[in-house]
C-alpha cells in the first residue's frame, strides 16, 4: 500500500497527520457518491466482456482489416474482400452456338479445336454426335447426346 502520511499538491508536499484522513484517502469504494455521469460516462453502460459483444449492433460505418484474396476462414470478409474475389473470377462461360449437323441445322459441325477462349460453350442439337474431345477427369473420348453443354476448359481442346 501507498505512503499515506504525506501527500503533494500543486508542488507542495503536506504530511498528514490524521489517521481518519489517511482512512478516507485510500477508501475505493466511492465514499463521496461520484456518479458515473458526474465524470463524463453518463452514456456508458455497464456491462462484461462475456456479454458486451453478444449480437452487438454496429452503427456508422464499421471497418475491419481486409484478409488476403484467398482466406478461407470465419474471420469477417468487407466488401474489399468481396469484391476482390468476384473481380478474380475466371471469365465466365459464353455461349458460341450449336454443334449439330453439317447441313447446317447447327451453328457448327463439330468442336473447334483453334481460336477457343476458356469459357466457350456449346450445345450439343444432334444425337449421338463424335466431337473431338475427352473427359477432363478420366480422357475418354466423348459422345454427345443432344441437350449436352460442352465447356470449353482449355484454349487447345483436345
């Protein structure tokens, strides 16, 4: 415990003699009734940790550090973040035509295999119809049916 038999006020040093002040100085339990108010916390509520954060409602315009593109975890994901991901996105598919019979009745005869973009897709409007290409999974050479999407994962399809 502190010396309590001096104490210094603006530069001056008073001893104190009487025991009932050096009581009522190291009293910590509010002898005077200070109210929170009375020291600027009158808007303050009193509350614990294990209860101060529980559905918190945030007001304003909160931020939050921005993870690194890719993070994968519970932590919060701002709109930097976000917009971040969706920015990397590979480009999406894009429709080319049909692959269908070589009299015309589709927009081509068969798969290209040059000037393909990563992306392309085609619907397959003839039965049973050979393309020139496998499965990406297992190498199988594809026989298309007719409704079949082909998407095109590679700029050389093979």
């Amino acid at each position: 415990m502190a010396d309590l038999s001096k104490i210094k006020l603006n530069g001056k040093t008073y001893n104190i003699k009487d025991s009932t002040a050096r009581t009522h100085i190291s009293n910590t339990s509010n002898p005077h009734s200070v109210t929170k108010a009375q020291v600027g916390l009158g808007n303050v509520t009193n509350e614990s940790k294990a209860t101060m954060f529980t559905n918190a409602a945030l007001t304003g315009t909160p931020t939050a550090p921005t993870a690194s593109a890719g993070t994968n975890s519970t932590q919060i994901a701002t709109t930097a973040f976000v917009k971040t991901a969706i920015d990397n996105i590979p480009d999406p598919m894009v429709f080319k035509g049909t692959i269908g019979k070589a009299n015309g009745s589709g927009t081509v005869a068969t798969l290209p295999t040059s000037n393909v973009t990563i992306g392309d897709t085609y619907k397959i409007i003839e039965e049973n119809k050979s393309i020139a290409a496998k499965n990406s999974d297992t190498g199988v050479a594809v026989t298309a049916k007719i409704g079949d999407t082909i998407i095109a994962t590679a700029t050389t399809p093979k």
